[in-house]
C-alpha cells in the first residue's frame, strides 16, 4: 500500500519519500526507527500506515485516521478511504499517547486502514486496493501542497511541471532516465547525439563529465528567464540524495525525466549507460536566469537564438 500511494502521489507533482522496517526485532526499536528517519527528512508532512487487529469476526469493523493535530487531514483521508471502498468509516480519532505522533518533528496522522482479522474488512480491501490508494493521495494531495506558489505549466503523461509567477524557479517529479549526448563515447546508445542544446561555442557537453539535466523543449519557451545554462539540481527522493545540474540538454516533446550519464550516476549509483530507473522519485530543479555552478566548473547562459 505504501508504495502504491507513494506512485500515486508522485505522480500528483507531491514529493514523496518512503521507509519500510525490515530490520527491527522489538517494537521499542522499530518505533524509534521509523521515528529516527521521518525526522532525517526534509518534508512538511509524516504518514505512517497500519493495519488493525482485534477479534477474528466476519463482521466489519472499519478503517480510523488517528491524530494529534492534524483533525481536518484526519478526518478527510478516513472518510475518502471508507467513500472509495464500502470500509465502515470509525473517524478521525484523537491519540495523545502514540510515539509516531508525539516523537515527529512535523505534522503527522497514523492511518489504520482496516481490520485484518475481519473478513468482511479483508474482502473490501482487496477488492478496492486501487480505489484506496487512490482516495489516500487524494486526501494528501489536496490537504498538502508542496508546489504553494507554484502553477502548473505543462503536463506530460502524468508528470506535471510547475513554475513559479516570474520562470525563475521550475521543478517536476519523473523517473530516470540516462543521457549520453555530447562530446563523450556513445556507450552503445542507438539515440547518440554529438552535440548537445547547451552550444559553448562549439565546445558541447560530454555526459561523461558534465553534470547535466535534460528538459523538455516547451520549457525554455515558457519561462522569460534564460533556461539553457542555467542552475540546476536533480534530487533522489527515495535516498534524499541531491546533486547540483547545469541545464544543458533538450529532450522530446513527450518525455521527462532526463539526466547526463555522470548525474544520474551520482543520485542513483545502479545506472548504466544504457539503463535507468523507473520509478517516479526524482525530483528535478532549475533555476532560469541563474548562471550554472557545478564543483568549480562555471556555465554561462545561453540565451535561446
């Protein structure tokens, strides 16, 4: 279910970072675990998600959001979860005495799903396991909007970019893709191209070396800010793991989700040259009209000719 949600609210434009336990041998230590890592992270936001148990019955028993502070979110995940799936619907319940909600740094819920020794409950949540999901990054997504400010540009498949009011910030959440344009060997690529967007006088980019995100074309014509040049970072949202860019290379039309070979290899050391990943949790950054600083390597601005 996590990673399910987790798709669904990447895919929404909502960052999403997730943590499963595997390790822990006593709840004292799982507690402060998961606790440990929500408080490592940069997030507005922390969701833990459990399944009930009580008395094995045929009856329904339902699906509860707990909370310290956060009653409203609370409330509205609940009832979307219990719209969506026919879940008998217990509320948003109050819980002073929980370690999640009590030991998180940020604003937190504890989502009980439904009852796992209700048959009743099991039937409804595999028959509406989509649904649910569904309902829960609604909820999220509406209550939760990272983007404040933020207005939504371009949508690609199910990737949407956003901008602030005046081009010079542009960020969206893809997947990972492998560029080796420029100066560099071709590794193989079919798609090889030598030269890249970013012209240097002729002295291109080498994805080998040069740390470089790949944007779709439509945003250098959208924001007034010079894009090609510009400040960059592409961050792994699974690892938090963030890396400076110089954006340096136009993709598609209809792709997102692009990263010179040397990037992609920092923020996601199981890339090759001629693979990448999958997964919508990659955040990609640029900042128009900010001349690129990479290590010690300065980019200049390139005006679009």
């Amino acid at each position: 279910m996590v990673a399910a949600v987790s798709r669904y609210l990447k895919a929404a434009g909502v960052g999403c970072v997730t943590f499963n336990d595997d390790v822990s041998t006593s709840q004292s230590e799982n507690l402060d675990r998961i606790v440990d890592f929500h408080n490592s992270q940069r997030r507005d936001l922390d969701v833990s998600v459990h399944f009930n148990a009580y008395d094995t019955t045929d009856e329904p028993m339902g699906c509860e959001c707990l909370y310290l502070t956060q009653q409203g979110l609370a409330q509205s995940v609940v009832d979307n979860i219990c719209d969506a799936s026919g879940l008998k619907n217990r509320g948003a319940k109050k819980r002073t005495d929980l370690f999640f909600l009590n030991k998180t740094d940020k604003a937190a819920i504890l989502i009980e799903v439904c009852f796992v020794d209700s048959y009743a409950d099991k039937k409804l949540y595999e028959s509406h396991f989509d649904k649910i999901c569904k309902a829960i990054c609604k909820a999220l997504s509406v209550e939760r909007k990272p983007d404040t400010g933020l207005t939504p540009i371009l949508t690609i498949g199910s990737v949407v970019i956003y901008s602030n009011e005046d081009g010079s910030y542009v960020r969206f959440i893809s997947d990972l893709d492998v560029c080796n344009d420029g100066t560099g060997p071709t590794h193989g690529d079919p798609h090889h191209q030598k030269m890249t967007a970013y012209y240097n006088g002729g002295k291109y980019l080498n994805a080998d070396k040069d740390q470089y995100i790949v944007i779709p074309p439509q945003v250098r014509q959208m924001v007034p800010p010079v894009v090609m040049g510009c400040q960059g970072q592409l961050t792994n949202l699974k690892t938090g793991v963030a890396y400076p860019a110089v954006t340096g290379e136009i993709g598609p039309e209809n792709k997102t989700g692009e990263a010179a070979y040397c990037l992609a290899k920092l923020v996601n050391p199981s890339v090759t040259h001629n693979s990448g990943d999958e997964q919508l949790h990659y955040l990609y950054e640029i900042f128009p009209g900010i001349p690129a600083v990479v290590g010690h390597k300065y980019y200049a601005l390139e005006p679009a000719g």
